[in-house]
C-alpha cells in the first residue's frame, strides 16, 4: 500500500480524497464511516508525501489555496476565493516536489485535484447560500392560551 502511495499522484489524490471526506463529515455529522476513513487517507497520503522532497512554497501554497476555496463556504465573494484558491493549488502541486526527479505531480492530476476540490467547494457555498435565503423568519402574531391572536400591540379576540 505504501508502495503505491509513494507515486505522487496517487499520494495527492489520496490526499484531497480525504479532505473531501472529512468535508462530507462535517456536512453530514454521524456518518461515521466517511470522517474516520478521510482521516485515515490524509495520514497515508502525508506520510507518503513526507518521504519526497518537497519544496516548502509549494506546500504552503497549497495550504494558503485550500484556505481560500475554504473561505468561500464563509464569505460568499461571488466564486473569487474558490478560483483563486483553485490557481494556487494547481499550481502548487505541480511545483510541489524538488526539480529535476524522475518523481513528479503531473499537471492534470493538480488540474483535476484543484478543480475537483473547487467546484465542490463551490457547491457546497450556493447550498449553503441558499439555505440563508430561504431560512423563514418568524411570524410576528402568535396565539396566547386564551385564543387570543395577539397582533402587534393591540389584542383582538379570535
């Protein structure tokens, strides 16, 4: 298994593969099964990538990207965070690793990995976004235990 995760594509996939899951456990809490199972793949994947030569921009390029595709869930900024945090992660899984290895993100896997993550993202923000539109407020009559529907300041029998 760690064979397999030693390929970087397939320890970067496995790493936003996680994320996602975690995400869908915080979407969803009590589905178990998806949160401890993301944990589980971001481990295998860090301790894959940790036996790579990394470079320490790219990581914290890709930490600053998933930040603000993040950030968007919290700020609706009409997609600017998510596309921007989508460019980020591209391009820094595509430079995450030490030039000149035989070992390298290839650039559709950083395409697919960062679009994925961003258009889920940006999913899960309309949804969101839309569930605060739609919350209803609360009618401003109400029924006291006399059947009087009180409305405002005054009282009429109902």
């Amino acid at each position: 298994m760690i064979a397999l995760l030693a390929n970087p594509d397939v320890a970067v996939l496995t790493l936003f593969a996680g994320i996602l899951l975690i995400y869908f456990e915080c979407n969803r809490p009590g589905t178990i099964l998806a949160g401890c199972l993301g944990a589980l793949l971001v481990l295998l994947s860090l301790h894959a990538l940790s036996q790579l030569p990394l470079r320490p921009a790219a990581v914290a390029l890709a930490i600053v990207g998933t930040a603000l595709t993040l950030l968007e869930l919290a700020i609706p900024a009409r997609n600017l965070l998510a596309v921007g945090g989508i460019a980020l992660i591209t391009y820094a899984l595509a430079t995450l690793l030490e030039p000149f290895r035989p070992a390298h993100v290839h650039l559709f896997t950083a395409l697919f990995v960062a679009v994925g993550f961003g258009v889920s993202t940006l999913a899960l923000s309309r949804i969101a976004l839309q569930a605060r539109r739609n919350k209803r407020t609360p009618t401003p009559n109400r029924v006291d235990l006399n059947q009087h529907v009180v409305r405002g300041k005054g009282v009429c029998s109902g």
